[in-house]
C-alpha cells in the first residue's frame, strides 16, 4: 500500500474515533445529567422514580437509532460514505447542544418533557447513522493485515468519550460547583461542552475523500433498496450479530457508560465520576488498537473475540466488588480493568462485521445490526438502578449490577462462536 493510501486510512480512523468519541459523549452527558434532568423535567416526590422515567426517556432514544440506520445506511450505499457520514454528525451534534438550551418543566410545563422526548428521537435518527459510517468507512480504507488495528482506534473513541465526559464535568464543576447550581444550569455545561467535540470532528472529516472500495464495488452495482437486499443475504448473520452487540452492549451500559448515575449511588462524588472516567477512557484508548493489532496478527477474529467475552465473564464481578469498597484509589484501579476488558472487545468488532457482510448493503448492515443491539441493550442503566433501589446493600447492589453485565458477557460469547470468520481477507 502506498503511504498516502495508509495516511488516509489513519486519518478516517482518526475521524471515526472523534465521531464515535462525540456520538457517545451524548449519551455519557445524558446520564451524567439524568440525576438533575430527572427532577427538571420530571418532578416527582421520589427522586429515584423521576430518575427511572429519565433513563427510560434515554431508552425511547435509542429506539429511534434503528430507523435511523435504515434511512442513513440506505443513503450511505446508494450515495456514498463521505456525505452521509457527515451530515449525521452534523446533525447530532446541533441537536445534542440544543438540548442544553431546553426550558424546564417549571417554566413550561409537561412540554418540557414534550421537547426533550422529541430532541431524543432526532439525536437516535441521527446516531444511527454516525457510529456505523465510522466502522465501514475506516474498514473499507483500512489494509487487510491492519483492520484490526484502525478498528481498535476508531472504536478508541468510546474511550475518548469518557475522556470528554470528564472534562465537562470538571468545567461544571468549576462554574456549578454546588448542587443547587447544577440544578439550575450546571447540568446544561454537560451539553453545551459537546460543541467542543464536534468542531474538532467535523474539521476532521471534512478532509477525507470517498470510499475507492465503495466506488468500484459498491456504487456500480447500488441495489434499489439496500436494507431488504441485506436481509434476504445475511438474515442469519444479522440475528447473530445483533445479540453480540446486545449482550457487548449490556456490558458498556450497565458499566462504564453508566458511571455518571452509578458511582453516585454507591456513595462516590463527582470527584470519583471524573476519575474513574479519565481512568477507564485513558485506558481503552490506549490498548484498544493495540487488541485489534492483536487480531490481525494472529488471523482471527471469532476465536479472539469468544476468549475477550469469557474473560470479561469471568472478571467483571470481582471488578465491581473493587469499585464498591468506596476508596478512591480501588475506583481508578478498577475503572481501567473496566476500560481494558471493554475494549478488547470492541476494537475487533468492525473488521469482524466489515469483512462478512459485502460493499453494496455494508452501511445498511453494519448500522441495523449496531443499533438494534444497542437499541436493546440501553435497558441496562434502567434495570440496574431499578435493581440497586430494590436489593439496596452494598454487596446486592454489585451482584445486582454485575448480573446485568455478565449475562451480557455469556450472550455476546455463545452468539459469536456461530459466526463465520473471514479475518483478513478481500473485502466483498
């Protein structure tokens, strides 16, 4: 490969990382801010119901995400990458800084909650497009002995997000530093902040050039309707791909992206939250790559994705057990065991969907399945909170929590072991 092809594959990676990195930063500012939306839009006299009817407000947004991959996955494999990958992130990252500016239920009544529920769906819409342009597009630029490689830094961006996020609510933190003013208007910082993300992300992408992959497989053989061509080829490995990502996802939601509601109920400060995502974040971006690189080099990408979920199984209870014992330093230390088991996991998944599903239905492919996994699996924050207020204890809430996580863990494993592994070879 000539060296302006491999720095164009870098810089899409680099691209998807910061696309992926903002489009999650959404949801991590969401639930960071769920415990003062819950009272601004949903005032309750019961502060943990308020906070439920938030994260099930979280999930109806997720919802959408599906629909949305249809619609930009149909654009995206009839029109190209470049341009679709760029209005989603455009348009998420308007309507994710909007929601900052949203009047509460005290001034305008149930139509605060009215507009939030609308701002969700329109950010699902557009997220469904987002994270499944940044997997195709950085596999399809990406040499076959290194989709591995500039997968784990895409999917790196999950770890950025937690970055981010700690840094918005270090920013809250100095100009809202008590809980009344977060109530007020700390919270709409967490918002606002993602206009930061987004100017670097669109600078980013601006510059990329379209797929070659797509323009000689994809654009001259376009099917009429890409998402029922993707059903009729690959309908056993959809239903088989989307319970990996369901049970990949149950572990992220039900954990690292969850933090920002959890590690307050288990009696951490916002001092803990920010380290423990500066922890986990740093963590997954730097072995991220690194895990994929190991998938390439070893040539396979099933049997090392099925070792990562049974790890994962084996070792998310004791590390929970750490972070609940309530001291700051076993929060770090278990927050980046937290970081390096998850993203292990995710930085071999796009070569793992790249390389089965062909050029002409990709986008389609790889955003239905994404999004209706993780549309599933944004039940787990509701689940786990709804779990924490019902057992209660220390000890039952980490059973509790690593429940949720672990049953995810044993899903993704027995699903992936029936797929097909095409590692490293020609692209479809």
């Amino acid at each position: 490969m000539a060296q302006t092809e491999l720095n164009d594959a870098i810089k899409v990676a680099i691209s998807a990382n910061l696309g992926w990195g903002f489009e999650l930063y959404d949801l991590i500012a969401y639930i960071y801010a769920a415990p003062y939306i819950a009272t601004q839009f949903f005032p309750k006299t019961d502060y943990v119901a308020s906070l439920l009817e938030t994260l099930l407000l979280l999930v109806l947004g997720y919802f959408a995400r599906p629909l949305g991959a249809i619609l930009w996955g149909h654009i995206g494999d009839k029109m190209g990458r470049k341009i679709t990958w760029f209005v989603v992130l455009l348009g998420m990252g308007l309507v994710t800084v909007a929601i900052g500016f949203l009047p509460t239920y005290a001034q305008i009544g149930v139509a605060a909650a009215a507009l939030l529920v609308l701002f969700r769906i329109l950010q699902g819409i557009f997220l469904g497009g987002e994270w499944a342009g940044g997997l195709t597009i950085t596999a399809e630029f990406a040499p076959p002995n290194m989709r591995g490689l500039l997968g784990g830094v895409a999917q790196g961006g999950a770890g950025l997000a937690s970055v981010f996020a700690a840094a918005a609510v270090a920013l809250a933190t100095v100009f809202a530093p008590t809980k009344d003013a977060m109530m007020a208007y700390g919270w709409r910082i967490l918002f606002w902040f993602g206009a930061v993300p987004l100017a670097i992300a669109l600078f980013v992408r601006w510059k990329i050039r379209e797929s070659e992959i797509w323009l000689k497989k994809g654009k001259p053989a376009v099917e009429r309707i890409p998402f029922l061509a993707l059903l009729r080829r690959y309908w056993l490995f959809v239903i088989i791909a989307t319970l990996v990502i369901f049970g990949e996802s149950l572990i992220y939601y039900g954990s690292i992206g969850y933090f920002g509601t959890l590690l307050p109920l288990l009696g951490y400060g916002r001092e803990g939250v920010i380290l423990a995502s500066l922890s986990a974040g740093l963590t997954w971006m730097l072995l991220g790559p690194l895990f994929g690189h190991l998938s390439d080099r070893l040539g396979k990408r099933k049997s090392i994705l099925a070792t990562y979920y049974a790890i994962a199984a084996l070792t998310l209870y004791p590390i929970w057990i750490l972070i609940a014992g309530g001291q700051l330093a076993n929060l770090v230390i278990g927050a980046a065991l937290m970081g390096m088991v998850f993203s292990s996991q995710y930085s071999v998944l796009p070569a793992w969907l790249a390389e089965t599903i062909e050029t002409k239905v990709r986008f389609s492919g790889i955003g239905f399945i994404l999004n209706l996994g993780v549309a599933f699996s944004s039940f787990a924050p509701y689940i786990s909170t709804y779990l924490l207020k019902s057992i209660g204890q220390t000890y039952g809430t980490v059973t509790a929590i690593s429940l949720v996580t672990i049953i995810g863990a044993l899903i993704a494993l027995v699903f992936v072991l029936l797929s097909r592994d095409r590692c490293c070879q020609e692209l479809l």
